[in-house]
C-alpha cells in the first residue's frame, strides 16, 4: 500500500507564500499521475492541479496564475508552491496520487493552510 505524506502548510498572512510538498513511499512513483486537492469544511473537495510523470501539468482554472506545481522523480515527491495567498485558500490540502487506467488511487492524510492576519 503505498502512503503519501504531506508537508508544508500552517499560517501565513495575505499575499504571503508556502510550500506544499508530498513524499510517496513507492519506487514506481513515475508512473503515478499526481494531484494536490483542497477542501474546505461543508465543501467537496476540489481539484488544485496534476502533474504526470512527464512533468506536464494542469491546473484548475485561476489557480495557475499563483499556483505551481512541480515533482522530483528522485526523490519521490510532488510540491506546491502557493504564492500570494488570500484568505479563500484556507483550506487542508491533499496529496493524489493516481495509476493509470484507474487502476488505484491513494490519498495524504492533508496538510492545513490558513491564510490569516
């Protein structure tokens, strides 16, 4: 069972920035499309962005335009960097990441951000 675990989050003020990242315990991490995901209580989550194990990435919608993310196949990790910050990414952020043909699926357990004064 492969297990990702999330980094990164905590507080920080409007405008200000983080770094998410999310370690998978697999050497097969190549081959797994990986995602970051956010949720807000009384919300459905929501996609933020994937990245394959090409390194192409999509983002969901405006997000790109403050959002990246990237991955290290060596070292088995995928990041978020969040830059100018406003209150309405307080979220917790989940790691996805995903084998292909739907063949399996597994979940961080979330990292939280609150962007805050």
């Amino acid at each position: 069972q492969v297990q990702l675990v999330e980094s990164g989050g905590g507080l920080v003020q409007p405008g200000g920035s983080l770094n998410l990242s999310c370690v998978a315990s697999t050497p097969a991490f190549i081959v797994y499309t990986m995602s970051w995901y956010r949720q807000v209580p009384g919300n459905q989550r929501e996609l933020v962005a994937q990245i394959n194990g090409r390194g192409e990435a999509e983002y969901n919608g405006a997000m790109k335009e403050r959002f990246v993310i990237s991955r290290d196949n060596r070292k088995n990790t995928v990041y978020l960097q969040m830059n100018s910050l406003k209150p309405e990414d307080t979220a917790v952020y989940y790691c996805n990441g995903k084998l292909p043909y739907g063949s399996g699926e597994t979940w961080g357990q979330g990292t939280q951000v609150t962007v805050s004064r």
